[in-house]
C-alpha cells in the first residue's frame, strides 16, 4: 500500500508540470496564437493557429495527464484524515477525466464545450470539498488556502465575462489562469503528502 501510495502521489508531482509543458509549448509551436484572441482548444483543432504537432502536443498532454492524473486521487483518499478530505478525492479524479476529455473530444466535436466547462467548474468543486475537508481536520491554514484557490478560479471566470467578454474574442487567459492554479494546487499537496504532515512516513487515521 505505502508503494502504490508513494507512485500516485508523485503523479501529482510530475502530471501538472507534465500537462502545463506540452500546453505551454504548443502555444510556442504554434504559428499566429494569440493569447487574447484564441481559446486554447484552437490549438487542437483543425483551427488557423494550428498544426499536427500542435494538435499531438495539446490533446496528447491532456489526455495522457489526465488519464495518469487519476492515480493521484487514490492518493489523496489513502492520505485523507477526515471523511470530507475523502470526498475530495472524487471530483478530483472527475476533474482530471474532464481533462483529459477536452483532448478526447478537440474544439467543434459536439462534448468538448460540456467537457471543457465540466472541467473548470470541477477545479472549483474539487478544491472546495477537499479544503472544507482540511479544516475539519485541523490542517486550517491549508483549508483555507484550498478553497480561497477555488473562489479565485471562478472568480477569474465571472470577471472575464463582466469585463472583456464582449472586448475579447479569445477565452485562453481565463484558461490558463485555471489550469495554472489547479496545477500548483495539485503538486503542492502531491508535496504535502510527500514531505509535509501527509507524509507517507505518517501513519493514516
């Protein structure tokens, strides 16, 4: 248990950096993005901004972490300390699965706005549950941080439509800003469980 524990809990580590890069690059690869006026999604469809290998790099990075990213929920179950950090652990794992279908299914397939909407919402679910989860166990500074990361997701989200909705055509800063924060979020606790108060030296209650 403690080594099936350890390996998904390194997942949390390696998934975000591993989904950020391939990201990150085909927006570099690609040959006229434009941060302010594409979605990222442009860049894994047959869209003017895309290429094959940019369509490898975005759909591949989502699914391949996605599908992996799974394992870190079995982590964040094993390590919970209380019965709602626990349940966190549920829309992770549907948080990562969504992401990994916004590579399934690429821009202009009829599931990928559900998806991709599913999957920034989930960000929010996922840290609000697991951080209420953390304050019933004590880990208060944490909790706290947990779900004010949550309330800054969607609150990027209901600002981008207040203010440049009808300005900007593109929806891939929104986008970022939420993948940018699930990851950080992600390998701070893969951290936590590693070398932190949830550390698999500790024992599980």
């Amino acid at each position: 248990m403690v080594e099936y524990e350890r390996l998904s809990v390194w997942t949390g580590v390696g998934v975000p950096v591993w989904t950020l890069a391939t990201m990150l690059l085909a927006t570099i690869l690609s040959p006229s993005f434009s941060w302010t006026a594409n979605d990222l999604s442009n860049l894994g469809a047959s869209t003017d901004v895309a290429t094959p290998l940019t369509i490898a790099l975005f759909n591949g990075g989502l699914i391949s972490g996605g599908l992996v990213g799974v394992a870190f929920a079995g982590a964040l179950w094993i390590g919970s300390q209380h019965p709602v950090e626990r349940l966190g652990a549920m829309p992770f794992a549907l948080t990562v699965l969504t992401m990994a279908g916004v590579g399934v299914f690429p821009q202009f397939h009829p599931l990928h706005f559900p998806v991709a909407v599913g999957f920034f919402l989930l960000i929010s679910v996922t840290l609000w549950v697991y951080g209420a989860g953390n304050l019933l166990a004590g880990a208060r500074a944490r909790g706290g941080a947990t779900i004010a990361l949550g309330v800054l997701n969607l609150g990027v989200w209901v600002a981008w439509v207040q203010i440049e909705w009808l300005s900007q055509p593109g929806l891939a800063i929104p986008e970022v800003i939420g993948a940018f924060i699930f990851a950080a979020w992600t390998a701070a606790t893969a951290r936590w469980h590693l070398s932190g108060a949830r550390s698999l030296r500790r024992p599980n209650r």
